[in-house]
C-alpha cells in the first residue's frame, strides 16, 4: 500500500466568486457550479471545472439568477436546478442544464416557492423535492419531479 499524505492542492480560480451556490459532478467527471451570492447580487452563472485540466470555463447563463437553490444530476446527464432565491423573491422555478450543448432550458415550475430544501434522486430516476422556507414558513410540502 502506497502512503499518500491527505494534502491540499491550489488550482485555477472560478471566473465568478460566489457563495451559497451548487457543485454537481457530471457523468463525464466535470463539476458543474450554479449560480449564488456575492454582496449584493444574485448569479445567474454557471461555469465548468475540468479535473484532467485544472481549469473553469463558463458555460450559459440560467435563466434566473439564484442561491440557496439545489441542483441534481439526472439519469440522462442534464442537471436540474430547484427553486432558491434572487432579489427579495423566493423561487419556485426549475430548469434544466444539458451538458452536451451547454444549454439552459426553463421547465415546468414547483408547486411551492422554497429555499434550503432538499433534493434525492430516486431509484425511478425522478427527483423528490422535500421541506425548505417559503419567506413565511418553513415547509413540510414535498414534490416529485418526473424526469
């Protein structure tokens, strides 16, 4: 057994700072992250990380800035992105991210606004949306994504 020391290795910087985003690893190994918060913006960003290269490139934009959302890696490859927040406005829009074009496109929204919610992929390969906040409330609302 070769001994490898737990270490931590500097690599090229996102083109965007940002926090309360997501990271999804893709099927092909790239990282794809979505969107967050920087001072006073909301992103609506969303840039790859290549893991053989070290190295970000930025991909389209999606259609709604957001943070606090949640993004999942479908069965097919493509990511869906989940509700969150922009602006005073909490979200209940989704859309989808394919990677072989690179492309967002906007599908149907979730029934509630919601943000620290969660997302499971299940066996089927549909995604349950469970709980999260509203502005209001926080949520025991649960919601099936039919992928």
């Amino acid at each position: 057994m070769i001994y490898r020391p737990k270490k931590w290795t500097s690599v090229s910087n996102m083109a965007f700072a940002r926090g309360y985003h997501t990271a999804s690893v893709l099927s092909n190994g790239q990282v794809l992250v979505t969107g967050g918060y920087i001072g006073t913006v909301y992103l609506n960003t969303a840039e790859l990380y290549d893991p053989p290269t070290k190295n970000w490139t930025t991909v389209g934009n999606m259609t709604f800035a957001r943070a606090y959302h949640t993004a999942s890696v479908l069965s097919d490859g493509q990511v869906l992105v989940t509700g969150g927040y922009t602006s005073a406005v909490y979200l209940n829009t989704t859309e989808l991210y394919d990677p072989t074009n690179e492309n967002w496109t906007r599908v149907s929204s979730m029934n509630f606004s919601r943000v620290w919610h969660t997302a499971s992929i299940l066996s089927n390969g549909n995604v349950l949306v469970t709980g999260g906040y509203n502005g209001s409330n926080y949520l025991n609302t649960t919601e099936i994504f039919n992928s």
